[in-house]
C-alpha cells in the first residue's frame, strides 16, 4: 500500500506543499527518503532529476552528486554506494539504459545492500530522443520491480517504497518516468527529510549460480505480493 500523504499524512508527521514537475517529485522524494547520492548522464527528460536534487542540497552538502562520463559509469557508482550501505538514485532517459544494460542486468544478480533506485524517463513520440522505448521490458528481463507514477503525488511517495523495497529484496527498483509526466507541474504534499540510513558494509563474493538462486527466489516472493496485491484492488493478473 503507498503512502498516501496527501489524504492520510502519517500521525506525528510534519507537512508541506509545493509545486513541483514530476521529475522534481521524483528528486524530492529520493532526499526526503534519506538519499545519500545522486548520479546521472545528461539527457531530457530526466536532466531535470538530478538538476532538482543538485540544487537543492547543495547548501546542505549532504547529497553526493556528479554528473558521470556515461550512463553505464554513474549506474556504477550508484551501485558501488548501495554496496557501501547507502541509498542512491540513478538517473538517465531510456537511450542511456541501453548504455548502462551491461552494469544494469549484472546488479539484479550481485544484488545491493543500501536501497538502489533507477529513474527511467522514457520519451514516448520522441519528443527529444532518436527512438521510442518501453523500459518496463528492461526491469522485467531483469526481474526487478519497477513502479511506475501516475501523477506528481506518486513520483513523490513511490521513491519511499522503492527505496524501502530494493532494501527489502536486496535489487534495484526501477521507477518509470517520461516526458509529459517529467514536465509538467502539480502541487504535492511532502514530508520532512529522513535522515541517511546506513544498511552496513556488503561483504560478498560473486559466485553466479549461487546468485541466480538467491535472485529467484527473491522474486517468487516478490511475484506473489505483487498478484496478492492485484486481487486486494481488483486489478486483473
């Protein structure tokens, strides 16, 4: 169940309203959920991801955020801090996974320690990229969750529960973003900051066959919430 701030706030909290375009929702709720680092390749529309994050943590300093030479580079220094125990926030558009596929798929089988989360912006029309992709392919070839936002409100709490999920399944979390959504602005209700977790330092060897069944599973459990889920709001399997 997502926690639906802006009708049933949770008992104790302190709240605010902004206006904010998707992509900022999707940033804020990654600081307020106690993120530790942000990392990303330039490329609308996810661009704004990162800027918003950058920009506003940069009195604090308390957010680790660079701009890498490539997708694949800032997903792997995303996951090295996720090993560390900390929780990151990658972020590119559709083209640049295609980049990062290599480190992308190779991490749903190592796993992750510190809550892992990998913002997509797809550009269905192509508004501003060269192809159209549908990214949920991805993380269901990878057997990772992925959420996908249908509003402003949601690109905020959803980063909640990723981060929390990728933490609970030791996998990244995909959450979908895209043009129309990234773009537009919409008042949302938000929390105060979490403070930075630390999930403890991953000690591990790679050992692939012993991987691939811990990953599987992970994700037949993950698959029967998610169908125990869908029957609880009546949606069809």
């Amino acid at each position: 169940m997502l926690r639906e701030f802006a009708v049933n706030p949770v008992k104790g909290a302190t709240m605010k309203q902004e206006i904010l375009l998707g992509d900022e929702a999707v940033g804020l709720g990654a600081i307020d959920a106690g993120l530790s680092g942000i990392y990303g390749y330039p490329g609308t529309p996810s661009t704004e991801i990162f800027e918003f994050v950058e920009r506003r943590t940069k009195k604090a300093g308390d957010v680790h955020a660079f701009w890498s030479t490539n997708e694949k580079v800032a997903y792997e220094e995303a996951l090295g801090m996720s090993w560390a125990g900390k929780r990151a926030l990658v972020c590119m558009k559709h083209v640049g996974l295609n980049v990062a596929a290599d480190a992308f798929m190779n991490s749903a089988l190592t796993g992750t320690n510190g809550g892992l989360v990998l913002a997509v912006a797809d550009d269905p029309g192509m508004h501003s990229s060269q192809n159209e992709q549908d990214s949920r392919f991805f993380a269901q070839f990878a057997l990772i969750p992925c959420f996908e936002p249908r509003n402003q409100q949601e690109s905020y709490d959803m980063m909640f529960e990723a981060f929390d999920l990728s933490e609970e399944l030791a996998l990244p979390v995909m959450i979908l973003t895209g043009i129309l959504l990234g773009s537009l602005g919409l008042l949302i209700a938000s929390l105060v900051k979490q403070l930075e977790n630390f999930a403890g330092v991953m000690n591990f060897v790679i050992f692939p066959y012993s991987s691939f069944e811990s990953i599987m599973s992970r994700s037949t459990s993950f698959v029967k919430r998610s169908r125990t889920a869908r029957r609880e709001t009546g949606s069809s399997s």
